[in-house]
C-alpha cells in the first residue's frame, strides 16, 4: 500500500467515524421517545457509557458492529446501516419524526394495508409519511374546533328532544 493510499483510507475511516457520531448524537437526541442522555441510553442498549460518550466525540471512536445494531434494535430501529449510510439515516430519521408527531397527537394506531407485498421505495414511502402527517394534522385541527364550539346549556334536555 502506498503512502497516498494510506492516507486516503485514513481519511476516509476518520470521516466514518464523524459520521457515526453525529448519527448516534441526533438519534440520542432527536428519538421519539428521547432526549436521552448519555448515561440513559447506556443503560437502555447496554453499552458502556464511556464507550457511547467516545463514539459520539469529535474523533469517534471504533464499535462493533454488534454494538451499532444492539443500539438501533434497542431504539427501535429495524435498519441497522442507519449508523452507515447517509440515505438510510435520512430516511429513518423521516419516519421517526411522523411517528413523534402522531405521538404528540396522541394517535394510537395507523393501520396501512396492502393486497400484496412489495418494497416501497424511499421516495413514496417519504410522500406516504407526509400524507399521514397532513391527514393527522387535519383531524387535530377538527378537534380543536370542536372543543371550541359552545355547547348547549342543558344538553341532556337537548339530547331528549333529538331522540
């Protein structure tokens, strides 16, 4: 191996290494069910904290492969190449906001149904989640106007006349 070579692929781990770190910095950060601090999401994934406070450092610091999929399994994130790959980071990070979003809306279930079985591409399933984050969004804004509206001052008297 050449020096330039060396070189390069010592950038290249260095840069993988910011990368991870700032990955794992936003999920810690960002999750639906966070902010959780260092020392919280040690104990949730069972990883040292000192090993996830290095990790998350300006340097990075080398883990596993184990320990990068016990870390997404525990926050809920099926895709582990969400430490790895730029689009897969992007593209979880859509559908965690839309489910922090229906949390906060406090929708309990989305039932989506399909007659076969298919891939969706990232693209659609980004339209998919915006659309469900719009219909959520619009059903809130209903309630609220409904809780806004007088009510009748004797409702059961109401309620009589309209059975």
């Amino acid at each position: 191996m050449q020096p330039t070579e060396r070189q390069d692929l010592s950038e290249t781990l260095t840069e993988a290494r910011r990368n991870l770190a700032r990955r794992l910095r936003y999920i810690r950060q960002h999750h639906p069910e966070g902010p959780f601090t260092l020392e919280a999401l040690s104990e949730m994934v069972g990883v040292s904290k000192r090993n996830l406070a290095q990790a998350e450092s300006f340097t990075g610091a080398n883990l596993r492969i184990e320990t990068l999929i016990r870390i997404a399994h525990n926050l809920g994130i099926d895709r582990w190449a969400y430490f790895l790959d730029e689009e897969v980071f992007n593209q979880v990070n859509v559908e965690l906001s839309v489910v922090k979003e229906l949390a906060a809306k406090r929708v309990e279930t989305v039932a989506l149904r399909s007659t076969h079985v298919q891939n969706i591409p990232g693209e659609t399933l980004a339209q998919l989640s915006e659309l469900i984050a719009g219909i959520t969004s619009l059903g809130q804004s209903a309630n609220e106007i409904l809780q806004e509206m007088p009510q009748p001052e004797n409702s059961t008297e109401q309620d009589r006349r309209q059975r």
